[in-house]
C-alpha cells in the first residue's frame, strides 16, 4: 500500500507560495511562510501533520475499544503541533493529543489505558517517535 501528496513551491521562502494536494484529491490548499510561521490564513505542513496523527490516533483507539468489546459512540482527537524556534531554525518541539470518546461499558481506567497504549502504538505515533507526546484522554456521557 502506498499513499502520496504533492507539494508546489514557487519563489523565495518568505516572498514564495506554494501548494499542497492528496494524492486522493480529498483536499488541496495553500501554503506559505505566513501560514506557517505568522498565522496567515491557510494551512501549513505541521497543520497536515496534526490531521494525520489525530486521525489515526482516533482509528487506532476505535480498534484497541472495539477489540476489548466495547465500540464506541465516537472520538474526537485534535492533535496541537508545536513549532519552535530550535538553534538556527525551527523544530516540531512536541504534540499533544486531547481525545474526547463517548464508549458505552468502558472503566474510565481501562479506557486512559487503552489510550495510553494507543499513543504509544499507532502508525504516525510510531513514525513520530523522536518527537515529545502528551495525551489528555478522557471520557463523556
């Protein structure tokens, strides 16, 4: 299985422009040195980063909940990517996970274990290894 997105960078850093788009032609936008280091309105690579890594947070945990016997309602993920100033350029300093899950029978504790175990496991977590992660995990009626 192979997955792919394309970028387009025209230009300087500072004055350029470029573009992204998904492979699957689910989304494509902009991107520039505002969006990315000024919070000029687009997206930015560390943005894209964070969707990938909640997504497959959230799918991984469905699949860790649904194998112990309870399926969940749902699980909403934000990932917050951090990018900082690091030496001379800038670096992904950390990411924190916040999961909200609505799961029908699950202990609380068995639940932050799974989520735990899920943070450690799932495929961008493990890709993203080298970087700080926290999670905030937590259920609700």
């Amino acid at each position: 299985m192979e997955r792919q997105a394309h970028a387009r960078w025209s230009g300087d850093l500072k004055g350029g422009r470029g573009h992204i788009k998904l492979g699957s032609g689910a989304f494509e936008g902009s991107y520039s040195f505002g969006t990315r280091f000024e919070n000029a309105p687009g997206t930015n690579p560390e943005e894209l980063l964070g969707a990938a890594h909640a997504g497959c947070f959230s799918m991984a945990l469905a699949l860790a909940l649904s194998t112990a016997g309870h399926v969940p309602t749902s699980i909403a993920t934000t990932a917050k990517v951090r990018l900082e100033k690091v030496g001379a350029g800038f670096g992904i300093t950390g990411i924190d996970l916040v999961t909200r899950a609505e799961v029908p029978g699950v202990a609380a504790a068995d639940f932050k274990r799974m989520a735990e175990e899920t943070k450690a496991g799932c495929i961008i977590s493990k890709a993203l290894a080298a970087v700080p992660m926290t999670l905030d995990a937590a259920l609700v009626a």
